[in-house]
C-alpha cells in the first residue's frame, strides 16, 4: 500500500465506456463529507467502481476492492483480480484492515447484501463499530450490490445511493466508442444519420451500460452494422430485458384512439395534453402531465384505454405488474418497486400503466391478505412518494375497480391530474362497439342493423358486446352461413351481463362517482340498472 493515491487511482482505473464530465456527484459529496459507509444499489458494478476511481483521483485516495471471492486487495488492474488475500475473504477480517490502515481510502464492499440478508450479527455490528471509529479519518466504505439488504440497526449509520441508469450522454458515449471499434471493419457497415443516431441512443434508454453494448453488439451481428434494422433488434431485445425485472413488460401500442368505442371526454381531455411533454409546452411554462385514474365496470374499457393512450402519444407502454412484487423474496418488494420505477424514468418520456390498483395495493389499507409483514404498505408509500414528488415525464395510467379497496392517500389531489369514472356504454356507444368489433373481423357493419342490436345490448359492457360478437361467428362459421343481425342477438340473449349479476356493487359505485370523478362519457342515456329510488 505504498502507492500515491492518485496514481493508482489512475493507472488501475477499470475499462468502460467513456462518459462525459460530470458536476460533483451525489456518491461525491457524501464521501467528501466523510460519510462512513455508503450503500450503492446499482446492478453496474463495473461503471459505479469506474466513478469512485474518479472520484479517489480527485481526492488524493487510494481504492480498495473487497468480495467474497479476492477478499480485500488494492488496486483493479487484471494481475489485482487474480490476486486473492485469502484471510480477509472473511468480511470481519476485512474489516478490521480497514481499521488498521492509516491512508485516506476507498474501501467497496461487493455483494455484502449476502451477509446482510442473512442477519448475520457479528458483520452487522462490525460494521455499527468501524461506522463510528471512520468518523474521525478519511476513510469510507462503499457496500455496493444490486439489492438493498438493510439491518434495521444499520439504519441510523448507513446512507443509500440509488445509482441511476446511464442517460442519453452516457449512452452516445457508449455508442460512439462502438462504431469506433468496428469503423474499419470491411464486414461491417455503419449506416446512421444524426435523426437515426439519437434514436438508437433513445432506444437504448432504460438499460444498463453492459446490457446496452450487449445489444449494440447482436444488432452489429445480425444485420452486419448498424443502420434503421438496429432500432427493431433494439426495442426486442429491450422488451426481453425489461421483462427480467419481473415487475414490468413491455407492451406494444397497438390499440388506436379510432379502436376505442365512445369514452369522448376521455378521449378529449387526452388529446389536448398529446403535445404535454414537448419542448413548447414547457417553454410556455406547462408541467408534464402526471397521470390518470380510471375507475369503473369490469370490462369497459379502462385496460384498452391506457394502450390507447400509448399510441396516440407515441410513447412507450410499461406495464407495472405490482402483485409480482408482492410475490417475491421478502424485503425486495421495495427493492424492485424502486428498480421499475428507476427503469421508467429512464425511458421518459414513457407511460406506465397499472392495472387494478385497488388489487394491488389492497393492503395498504390494514391488515388483510395482501399484507406480508408490513410489505404492502411499504411499497404502497414508496410509490406514493414517488408519484407526488417525481420529477420525470412519467405519465402513470392506473385502473380500478372498486374504489372501496383503494387506500384513500391515493385519491388525494394531485396525486393524478384527473379522476374518470368509465361507466357502462350507452346506446351510442354500443353502437360505436360494435361497429368496431365487427369491421375488426372482417364484417361489414352496413348489412347489420346497429340500432337494434344497441337497444337489445342495453347494460352490456365493451367487452361483453366483443364476446357476444365473437359467439355469433362461432354460430355462423357452425351453420355456414354469414352472420347477421339475428344471430347476434341471439348471442346477446344468451348472455347474462355483470350489470345484472353485480347490480348493487355497480350502483354503489356510481354513487361513490358522483361529484367525486369525472365522467369518461358526455351525459347521455345511461343504463340504469335495478330500482332507482328518490331519497
């Protein structure tokens, strides 16, 4: 340990993409202000000890690298990994080196979340004691893992860092240095154009940087260089990474404003806000929109709505499967609620859809099923938190069913820019559906008399209509002949709708709708459904 810090710092610096200069970091600040020990979560090892050699040449310190496998050795260079120190393989021999040494040091702990995860005391109070003995010297510890494992007696000693993906800069960097490396490759072709470079670098975003060279690497294979072909192996390739998380998906925008039966109010309010997230808007002061609730019947439209949304502002869809996170390890839940939403500002401008929210969160309310130790209401603040203070263009869509299971912290204002009540279609509407439904399977909805098949679908819902559709051309296909009005209609005499079956919980729920959200529909006909009695 004999070397200056600042040239080891440089010489052993490891390899990664170039970035550019930064302002003083987070990571920065905190070890100048001898922070004792700093939890790093960020699944990009390699870039996050890249940033702390920088950070060590700045300050004059040595780095130091500790994992189960090497134990605690000095230095990154190739000869430094094959080096092993076998005794401090144990983190309490690790640690009590680093309060042996005397030099001013960077010390990054990797994957000790293991030993944390365990509850293993002896490490856990090591680390209370070396947190107050760093103190008074210049040296700190960097416990850097992809998954926060945090004792609740480290709380008070241990501040966490959320390592944020590389954005748009790190990633032309990344870009850049590839085409540079294969330029005077003859078998290689590159084919971008400045337009076609920035949506390479965009459709990178919301990846990490290894996973982005990865990508950059099969794309460069598959079509022999990089050119417009790149964007489509791109986005598959993003879709199955962004799935690994386990919490999103990756869902293609398909469903148009011209697919979605009635809902014109919706409709309306969505397409004065599709130039929200432009430059001009914010120039002409705008915020961001933030995002929507939708609340109502079963199968009327809410789901189709946020795919709907995603279109019409060409904006990619994340859908954000909250019950896998309930599903998973205890203590991750958190962990992987932050990683999607970190994963969705990354992409920003993005929507995020979650899908029965008052399902998901159902917890947070007491004590019920969905409770696992507290978790539900953890993750449900967590996000909460996020949605009133985040910062990046991520328009959230959430759908809900019955307001009686919804934690009311959410129904606060501005939480969403808007409430909607999507209520069963009335006869407009219907006949809208099932014009829709019946050109999407190839049916020219001028040989069928909408009118009366609106009349004899009253207190059906969207989907309801589609399936009664659907049951008809099973019937046609059958008797081999076309389908026609009657053979709906029948269909639609076979089928007992939820408005009947759920009457009382559908009525209850536009009471509570009343003065509460806004209608997704225009005032018109409605279905009434049951008795309706004058109070």
């Amino acid at each position: 340990m004999t070397d200056s810090p600042g040239q080891q710092a440089t010489s052993n610096r490891p390899r990664s993409a170039a970035t550019p200069a930064e302002q003083v970091s987070e990571l920065e600040v905190l070890i100048r202000a001898r922070y004792p020990l700093v939890y790093v979560v960020s699944w990009e090892e390699q870039r996050v000890v890249a940033e702390l050699y920088r950070i060590a040449t700045r300050l004059g310190k040595k780095v130091f690298e500790w994992s189960i496998t090497t134990g605690l050795v000095a230095g990154a260079t190739a000869a430094a990994r094959r080096r092993k120190d076998a005794p401090t393989q144990d983190p309490l021999v690790a640690l009590d080196k680093v309060l042996d040494d005397a030099d001013p040091g960077l010390y990054v702990f990797k994957d000790l979340h293991a030993f944390l995860r365990g509850q293993n005391m002896a490490v856990v109070r090591a680390l209370r004691e070396v947190a107050m003995a760093l103190k008074s010297t210049y040296k700190t510890i960097v416990i850097l893992s992809p998954i926060l494992e945090l004792p609740c007696e480290l709380e008070k000693e241990v501040t966490i860092v959320d390592f944020e993906l590389p954005n748009q800069q790190h990633l032309a960097c990344l870009l850049g240095r590839v085409i540079e490396e294969v330029k005077d490759n003859p078998k290689v072709r590159i084919d971008l154009s400045p337009g076609l470079r920035e949506k390479v670098v965009d459709g990178l975003l919301g990846l990490t940087l290894s996973e982005a060279e990865n990508v950059l690497a099969k794309a460069l294979v598959q079509n022999k260089g990089l050119n417009e072909k790149a964007i489509d192996v791109i986005y598959q390739e993003k879709k199955q990474i962004i799935r690994k998380s386990g919490v999103l998906e990756f869902y293609e925008a398909d469903v148009s404003i011209q697919s979605v039966g009635g809902l014109d109010v919706l409709k309306d309010w969505l397409i004065k806000r599709a130039a929200g997230f432009s430059e001009q808007a914010r120039r002409f002061g705008l915020p961001a929109p933030k995002g929507v609730l939708l609340l109502g019947v079963q199968g009327c439209g809410k789901s189709l709505s946020a795919k709907m949304i995603s279109q019409l502002w060409r904006l990619p869809l994340l859908r954000f499967d909250v019950g896998r996170v309930f599903g998973s390890l205890v203590g991750s839940s958190e962990q992987n609620t932050r990683r999607a939403i970190q994963v969705a500002e990354s992409i920003a401008p993005a929507v995020l859809w979650i899908d029965e929210i008052d399902k998901a969160f159902r917890g947070a309310k007491g004590s019920g099923a969905g409770t696992d130790a507290g978790t539900a209401a953890r993750v449900f603040g967590t996000f909460l938190t996020w949605l009133s203070e985040k910062k990046k263009p991520v328009f959230v869509v959430a759908t809900a069913n019955d307001v009686s299971m919804l934690p009311p912290e959410l129904l606060r204002k501005g939480r969403f820019d808007e409430i909607f009540f999507v209520d069963l279609p009335n006869k407009q509407e219907r006949k809208e559906i099932f014009k829709i439904h019946l050109s999407k399977r190839g049916i020219d909805p001028a040989g069928i008399d909408l009118d009366a098949l609106a009349n004899a679908s009253s207190g059906f819902s969207g989907a309801e209509i589609e399936e009664a559709v659907v049951a008809a051309m099973f019937d046609a296909f059958y008797a081999k002949r076309p389908v026609d009005t009657e053979l709906v209609k029948t269909s639609l005499e076979q089928t007992v709708p939820l408005s009947k079956t759920m009457s009382e919980e559908i009525d209850e729920l536009r009471r509570w709708a009343a003065g509460r959200a806004r209608p997704a529909t225009s005032p018109d006909e409605r279905p009434q459904q049951g008795r309706m009695l004058e109070m």
